[in-house]
C-alpha cells in the first residue's frame, strides 16, 4: 500500500501538468470556437466544420509522434542519455516530414466539404479556414514532438507556462481579427485561423527559449546515427498505429459532425457546442494516459515488473475518479455549460438534448484513453487501433447513420452510437492491459531491423 501511494503521488505530479497543458491547448479551441459563436450561428458552423477537415489528419501526424512517449520514458527509466537524443531528434525530423502532406491535404477540403454533402453557405468559409491553418502545421508538429519528449523526461511546468502565453496571444488575436478591434479588419473566421496560426509558432520557439538547458544538450550536437533511414522508419512504423488510432477516434467524432451538417446548421452548431465540452472533459483522462505512458514506459525501462502493474492499477482508477466528475458537472448544470457558446434559443435547447449521452459516455471515454496510454508505455500499438476502428466505424457509425435518419432517430441518435463505441473500445482495451501486464515485457529497440516491429517489445 505504501507504494502504492507513492506511484499515486508520483502520477498526479506529472498528470496534474499535463491535464493543465492539455486543457489550456482545448481552450483555444473553446475560445474560437465562443467568438465565432456570438458573432454568427453560420460563422460558428463554418469554424467547426473546416475544424474537422483540418483535426482528423491532423490528429493523425500527432499520434505518429506519440512513439516519443515509448521510446524516450522507456530511455529515461533506463538511463539511457544517448538514446533520448536519438529519439528526441528523430521525432523533430519526423514532424517536419510530416507536416508537408498534411497540408497538401487541405487543398482538397472545398471537394471534400462538397461531396459530404454540407450546407452551401459554409463551404467556402470552412475550406477557407482549414486551408489557412495548414500554414502553422511545422510548428504545431514541432512543438507536439518537443512536448513528447519533455513530458517523458518530467519537465512538464514549462509546458503550462508555454501554453498559457499561447491562450492569452490566441485570445488577443482572436478579439483584434475575428471582431476587428482596434483598427483591424474584420476577417472573421479567417482571422479565427490566422490567430491559430500564429500560435503554432510561438509555441515551439518560447518552449526551446525555456527548456534551452534541458534541451540543447539533445538537439546538439546532431547525431549521424538519428537520421539513418532504417532506424527513422522504424520509428515511423511504431507510429503509425498510434496515429492511426488518434484518426480513428477523432474522424468518428467528425464524421458525426458532417451527418449533422446534413440536418442543418443549427444541428451543427449544437453538436460544436456539446462536442467542445465533451472534448475538455477527455483533456483529463487524456493527461492521465501521457502519465501513464511515461510511468509504465520507465518501470518497462527500469525491467521493474511490480512498479509497471502499479502504475498502470494506479492510473485506471485515476481516470475513473474523474470522469465520474465530469458525469455530475454534465448532468448537474448543463445551461449553463451551453450558455457559453451560443445565444440562440433554438440551438441551445438541441444542444441541451445532446447532453445526456455526452454525460452517459464520460467513464467509458476516460477508460479507454487511460488504457491507451498504459498499453502505449509497453509498446502495445497496433491493438489499440484494431479496437477503435471496429468500435466506430464497423459498430457505431453504421448503427447512428440507420439510427438517425432511416429509422427516425435523428441526431441524437448519432450521440447514442458514439456511447456504443466508447463503451466497447474501453472494455476491449482494459482486458487487453489485464492480458499485457500477465506477460513479459521488455524494451523497446530501434537501432536493429530484427527489433523492428512495432507492437511487439524487444531487449536493446
């Protein structure tokens, strides 16, 4: 029991950081997303539908660089200096890779907006604004990959500080382009995307000025052996579930919203409003699954068996607690959660019916991203991703489409199926911590192709 509750306090150390970084990053959305929501209902639906062509390939790149989590927590544990440079700069040049086609992606997003069949009047609006963000893609991905590895190694308060500086410069420069104060022109939802812009950058630049004592002696000098091909794309190959898995779950909570888009822009407003809740709440548990990775992927590094099953123990009941709170602050004052976002009477009483199942699926959703996380620290990846596409896209997505407008559900019917599959992901995931921690586990090994599977851990 004593240690126990020394993992206990160790995690909340690191998780309580990492959930205000977390929150903080959700907040600039929040803030966007409440701007454009006083200033047009059609604004706001234009925000939240170029926000979902932008997120989910985006989502995805983040999710590749989550191999940092992995591989540098499993150094740290080890102790192993020279293999948290490697990776550290591996994961910077993997960003930058990353980010060209990302962008090039977003050239498609009027065609693609069209062919959902959206309402008109938002097209070009929405397309317009995921374009505009694609510019800030190098330094959102930069700074994601920095944050990787700085959490891995426990350096988590100049995080908050990076990200509060970021919110108060979104905040200034969403009120100043989306509203045109103080001389400056009203862009509107453009403006919106220039102020997003903006931050990517000023993100990774203040965290380097900051961290420079912790970091530099990583970034320099340059390490040959990071940038050869065969260890590079390993580290890619451990990537890509994740980033698969991030996709997966995010494109379902967005492909949602383009169904909605086929009802009207008021269902599209309502479904932003409930959906922007919904994802500061999984800020939390989120923060708790990095806290997790990187406590289970030292215990992994360290070969310590019993400190790895008390940290995964520890972070489960964690993310249960919390979520459980969130289930009363939904259910016990949802007006005025909703009153934030929006004045228009007949999107807030649709929004107002969205809240029971966002309230429903609080602890399945804060379940599902702890084991995540846990089975991220071991080098777990790929089942991960299995889980969460049969859970959306073969079980609930089909089942809230037929729902909703075959069988007379209409939207909320679509918030049903999303509980469905957030109730079977964490059922599958947490089993599948149960069967990892039965089992042997050793760490993870980038420099040799007969360790290069992803999904499977190997002795360095």
């Amino acid at each position: 029991m004593l240690s126990m509750r020394k993992e206990f306090a160790a995690q909340l150390r690191l998780a309580v950081p990492v959930v205000a970084v977390n929150l903080s990053l959700m907040s600039m959305n929040i803030v966007d997303s409440a701007m454009m929501g006083h200033v047009s209902t059609a604004g706001f639906a234009a925000v939240r539908q170029g926000h979902a062509v932008f997120w989910v390939p985006t989502a995805f790149a983040l999710g590749v660089l989550m191999a940092l989590d992995p591989l540098v927590s499993q150094a740290v544990g080890a102790r192993d200096e020279g293999a948290i440079s490697r990776s550290l700069q591996r994961g910077l040049l993997l960003a930058l890779l990353l980010s060209l086609p990302v962008a090039l992606l977003m050239l498609g997003a009027s065609d693609l907006l069209q062919w959902l069949g959206q309402p008109p009047a938002i097209i070009a609006v929405a397309a317009d604004y995921a374009q505009t963000c694609a510019w800030g893609l190098p330094g959102l991905l930069l700074f994601a990959a920095l944050r990787r590895s700085l959490e891995s190694m426990g350096r988590v308060a100049p995080l908050v500080v990076v990200v509060v500086v970021a919110n108060l410069v979104n905040g200034l420069l969403d009120w100043l382009l989306i509203r045109g104060e103080l001389g400056f022109p009203k862009m509107g939802a453009h403006g919106c995307a220039l102020a997003t812009v903006a931050c990517s950058y000023v993100m990774p630049c203040l965290l380097i000025a900051i961290t420079r004592r912790k970091l530099l002696p990583h970034l320099f000098p340059w390490v040959p052996r990071a940038f050869s091909v065969g260890p590079l794309m390993r580290m890619l190959w451990l990537g890509l579930p994740i980033g698969f898995t991030m996709a997966l779950e995010i494109g379902a909570f967005n492909a949602v919203t383009f169904v909605m888009g086929w009802f009207g822009e008021a269902e599209i407003a309502a479904n932003g409003i409930v959906l922007s809740l919904a994802s500061v709440s999984f800020m939390v548990p989120l923060g708790l699954g990095t806290a997790a990775a990187v406590r289970v992927g030292r215990a992994v590094g360290a070969g310590d068996r019993l400190r790895m099953r008390q940290a995964a123990r520890v972070a489960l009941l964690c993310g249960a607690l919390a979520m459980c709170g969130f289930v009363v602050i939904f259910v016990s004052m949802p007006g005025l959660l909703l009153s934030a976002f929006s004045k228009d009477p007949s999107v807030l009483a649709l929004a107002l019916t969205f809240m029971p199942f966002a309230a429903a699926f609080q602890l399945f959703d804060g379940l599902q991203v702890v084991a995540g996380g846990v089975l991220r620290g071991v080098g777990d990846v790929r089942f991960p991703m299995l889980a969460n596409f049969f859970g959306y896209w073969i079980l609930a997505l089909p089942l809230g489409v037929l729902w909703a407008r075959r069988w007379g559900g209409g939207p909320q019917a679509l918030w049903c199926a999303l509980g469905v599959a957030l109730a079977f992901v964490a059922t599958v995931l947490v089993l599948r911590v149960r069967s990892q921690l039965a089992g042997d586990i050793r760490r993870l090994d980038l420099e040799t192709a007969s360790n290069a599977s992803a999904g499977k851990v190997k002795v360095q």
